[in-house]
C-alpha cells in the first residue's frame, strides 16, 4: 500500500506549520501591565501587519503540501 503523502510533502507541511506557530509568536505582546494604562506597541507594525502575513503563508504552504503531487516516473524517463 502506498502512501499518498511523500517525504517531500510532509517537509513542506512541517515548514507550513512552523511559519503558522511563528506567526502567532509575533503577535504576543504589546499589552499593557496596567489596565488603566494604554499601551500603543499593541498596534506596531509587527503585531497588525507582519504576523498575519505570515500565518497566511504558513496555511497557503499547508495547502501546497496538501495538494503537492511528484512527477510521475514515466515522464521522467521520457525526457
């Protein structure tokens, strides 16, 4: 029985999960330690812009390994 997933597509799935975790790393912070206190870092470009940037790529890399498919091995004998 073969498996449908290859070496190559669990790699680009890990990596995809690596940038969703790293994603959500930079949008930790940026609170404020007192609440009656306004803390403007929560609106840096790190938290508001960046970070969803790279949980996007993360889930589009997913749906990449997902969809992934080798070339079959007959048309790489034939070229």
């Amino acid at each position: 029985m073969k498996s449908t997933f290859t070496k190559k597509n669990y790699y680009i799935l890990v990596s995809g999960i690596i940038l969703i975790a790293l994603g959500y790393i930079l949008m930790i912070g940026g609170g404020s330690k007192d609440p009656n206190e306004f803390n403007p870092e929560i609106f840096s470009f790190q938290r508001i812009t960046l970070a969803p940037l790279v949980c996007l790529l993360g889930f589009v890399t997913i749906i990449v390994a997902i969809m992934w498919r080798p070339k079959s091995e007959s048309a790489q004998v034939s070229k």
